[in-house]
C-alpha cells in the first residue's frame, strides 16, 4: 500500500475519535511495506499496543480504510524492534496532501479548514441526558435545527470542567453539518482565537482573519472565559460578534461561569453574551453517571456488570472526563492481564489513581521497564539526553520512582545521571498536571507499575 494512502486514512481516523485516543494508540503506528493490496500491515512500538489495537481498533481502522480503498479487507499488527518508532508527543503534520478526487468521495473530510475540527463523536445522540443538562441539550438541538433563527442568539453554555460543554457545543455543529451541509461551520476555542489573533498581527493579515470568523454561519467558541484580561482581542472579537449578530448568523458560546460572573471581560461582551440565552450544565447524580458509565461502556466494547458500574459511580463524584478515564484504565487493565472486569479489579485501577503502596523495587529496575515500554534505550534515560520523547521517559521513570518506592527526591535524582531534587519535583509536577488531560498516560503508568509489582 502506498504512503499517501495511509496517510489518508489516519488522517480520516484522527478527525473521527478524541485527540488522547489517537496519540495513544494511532500516532505511533509505522506502515509496513507489504505486496499485497487488500491488507494493511501496521507495525506498533510493543506488544501491548499491538494486541490492544487488534482487539479494539481493528474495524474502525478497516472502516476508514474502505472510504479511500475498496480492496483493503484485513489489517495486521507486527511489534516494531526499531528505537525510534514511538514518538510521544511530537506532533508532525499529519494533514496529508488530499488528491481532489478522494476529497469529492470522503465525506468526512470536507469542510476543511485550517482551525480544529468537529469531533465527530460529539453529537446529541451520544450525550446522555439527564435533568443535569437536559435544558442545555433542549437549547443546543433547538438552536441546531434552526441556527440564528431562534432567541438563543448568542447561546452561552456555562458549567464546571469536564461536565459536557465542549461535547454539546461541538454536537451543535456537527448536527448543522448534516442538516445544513452547506452552511459554514467555525469551530474554535478562545485560546486558539488569541493566539491566531496575534499571529495574525505579526503577519499583517489581521483581515484575512476577521473575514474568516465574519463568513461563519455559525461561530463556535469555547471557553471564553481565556479571554480574560485580553483587550485586543476582546475588542476584535467584539466586532466580529456584532457583524455575526447583525447578520443573524448563530453564535454559541461556552465557559466555566455565568456571564456576569465572569472576571476581566469587557461590560460589554459581557452584556451581549446575555442578549441570547445562558443555561448551565450541572454535575450529574448517580443515575446519570451510571447511565454515563454505560454509554462509554458500549462504545469501547467492555462488558461490565450493572454493580460494578455502580460501585464506579458511587466512587467517582466530580466528572465525567474522570468517569471516562476509568473506562479506558479498565480497558487497559483487563487486555493486560487478560482478566475479566471485577470489583477487585475496578478496586485496583481505583486505587491506581489515589495513593500507591510502597514496593522494594530498584530505580534501576524502574528505569529499565520504562525504557522497554517507551523503546528508548536505557543509558538515554540516565545521560543527559533532551530529544523530547527521552525527557518524557525520564519524568516518567522519575514519577514512577517517587510513587512506588521509599527513595527520597535527592537519591531519585543520584539515579538519574546525577541530577538536582528540583529536576526531580519538576518532573513529577509535569507527569501529574499531564496526567490530569491525558488518561492514556495514567494507564501507561498503572501498566508499568503492574509489570513493576507483578
Ligand atoms: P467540558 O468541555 O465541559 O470540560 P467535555 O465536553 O470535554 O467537558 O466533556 C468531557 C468528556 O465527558 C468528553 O469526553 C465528553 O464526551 C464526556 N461527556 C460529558 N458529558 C457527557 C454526557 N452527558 N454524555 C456522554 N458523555 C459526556
Ligand atoms: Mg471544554
């Protein structure tokens, strides 16, 4: 199979699931070179992603395929023994050079632009309703159905982290996408705003930007609450609302607070978020949170019992994002030891994101996992290596270290090439605020210490 084709369907692939999925499981994937046309042959950094992948992805990946090519029925996985295959968190250009023709076949990817993507996910039909947020979903469908023509004009979606506002402003758009395909969708969240506002100051082309957001049908911004303390780009964005407005074009907006509690905005933004109508989404009760847990459940294809969902609900109270975290640690847990979920089971990867039990493991030991799992080779770790990836490891391998045996920061740091406790306590700080958005890298971790203990 050739490049260009890959490249097409994982760029297909990444619009259709969440960004943490992706670079998980998808960004490190190598196309072997194989003869044969109806099989894609993908090499993956380890076994673990391999078998993962083949038990979890396989359809997804041959669904995609099938967009761009006929021919392809079956999908391989081989491990990888080269060093350099797994590339965390780097992030090349993985917008492929689309030919026209497969562009006018593909719907998934019109409605190109250089601005995030909708996720395809986020739609009403996967967000679950309950009377935390039923009134927030009744706004975005009725303002789905009929963009700029009701009185939800702006539409402001405030609520807590976590809780839906992304999933249903994104719903919104996906939803006019398909009843409207020719109205032009803009989605982008306000740091994204601020910062291709002042790249568009330093380029000269703070016209071309405006344009852009003044053509929108419908402007989805999210988080507004970054624009705090911004002056010029609260101004900008000022102007564009009105001509939006004036247009009766539809504006949705989303952040954490309600409108008038909202801290270093203009009075007058502030004034026009509530011309329209501003609902809150509420954290959800128990029912909701199982019906939540069931949901996600379904999607990956895990079977759990109605009590074991409880029992996670009952434990896991603040939101959703968490809830789902979960899900994909169990997932994990249980294709790497080959179990079934049980209430241990879910004790342990509950547990997994509390405290850890104090083991007599060696740092050496520890180091020498991570590498495995990363496939970078030991010494990197120790040395005074910065490529990216080696970083990443070392913070990784020096979390590990802190969260599971008795060592102080100062012996962390001996082991590692003889550096400073502060290196030490910046890089658990690192791993525990990426630990917080990235739910993939958490049972990264549990599976390291699982082979650390097991
Ligand atoms: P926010 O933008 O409010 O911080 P998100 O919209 O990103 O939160 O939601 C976090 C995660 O929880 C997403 O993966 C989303 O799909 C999921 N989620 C939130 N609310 C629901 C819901 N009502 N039904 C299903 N999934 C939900
Ligand atoms: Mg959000």
């Amino acid at each position: 199979m050739h490049i260009s084709l890959w490249q097409n369907i994982i760029s297909s692939i990444s619009k259709s699931i969440d960004a943490h999925r992706f670079e998980t499981w998808f960004r490190p994937l190598i196309l072997n070179q194989s003869s044969d046309p109806s099989i894609i042959s993908l090499s993956a950094p380890n076994q673990f992603i391999a078998d993962f992948l083949d038990q979890h992805y396989k359809d997804l990946i041959l669904s995609h395929a099938t967009i761009f090519s006929s021919s392809i029925t079956s999908i391989v996985f081989t491990v990888s023994n080269s060093n350099k295959s797994y590339q965390l968190y780097d992030t090349p250009d993985l917008e492929p050079q689309i030919s026209s023709q497969i562009k006018n076949n593909a719907h998934v990817l019109n409605n190109t632009s250089s601005y995030p993507q909708l996720n395809k996910r986020f739609t009403l039909s996967s967000f679950v309703v309950g009377p935390n947020n039923q009134f927030a979903r009744s706004a975005a469908l009725a303002v789905s159905e009929a963009p700029g023509k009701t009185k939800f004009n702006p539409l402001l979606i405030y609520g807590g982290v976590g809780l839906g506002k992304t999933h249903l402003l994104q719903s919104i758009g996906n939803n006019v996408l398909s009843s409207f395909p020719d109205k032009k969708v803009t989605y982008i969240t306000s740091e994204e705003f601020y910062l291709s506002f002042i790249d568009a100051i330093k380029n000269n082309n703070t016209k071309d930007f405006t344009a852009r957001f003044r053509s929108s049908d419908l402007l989805l911004m999210d988080d507004v609450q970054f624009f705090s303390g911004k002056e010029s780009t609260q101004e900008e964005f000022f102007y564009i609302f009105n001509t939006l407005y004036q247009n009766g074009k539809q504006i949705v907006l989303t952040s954490d607070l309600p409108p008038n509690s909202l801290k270093g905005l203009q009075d007058r933004l502030i004034s026009r978020f509530q011309w329209g109508l501003a609902v809150d989404i509420q954290p959800p009760d128990l029912e909701i949170r199982v019906a939540i847990l069931k949901k996600k459940a379904e999607e990956d294809n895990l079977n759990i019992s109605e009590e074991i969902l409880y029992y996670i609900a009952q434990n896991i109270s603040s939101n959703i994002r968490e809830l789902e975290g979960v899900v994909i640690r169990l997932l994990a847990f249980a294709s790497i030891t080959r179990s079934d979920i049980t209430i241990d089971l879910v004790k342990n990867v509950l547990k997994g994101s509390g405290k850890v039990e104090k083991v007599r493991v060696s740092i050496d030991k520890i180091i020498e996992k991570v590498a495995e799992f990363y496939k970078v080779p030991v010494n990197n770790i120790r040395e005074k290596n910065r490529r990216k990836e080696v970083a990443h490891c070392r913070q990784v391998a020096m979390y590990i270290s802190k969260e599971i045996t008795n060592n102080s920061l100062k012996t962390i740091g001996l082991n590692f090439g003889g550096r400073d406790h502060s290196t030490v306590i910046h890089a658990i700080q690192q791993i525990e605020s990426l630990k917080n958005t990235d739910n993939y890298l958490s049972s990264d971790i549990d599976h390291i210490i699982l082979t650390l203990t097991n």
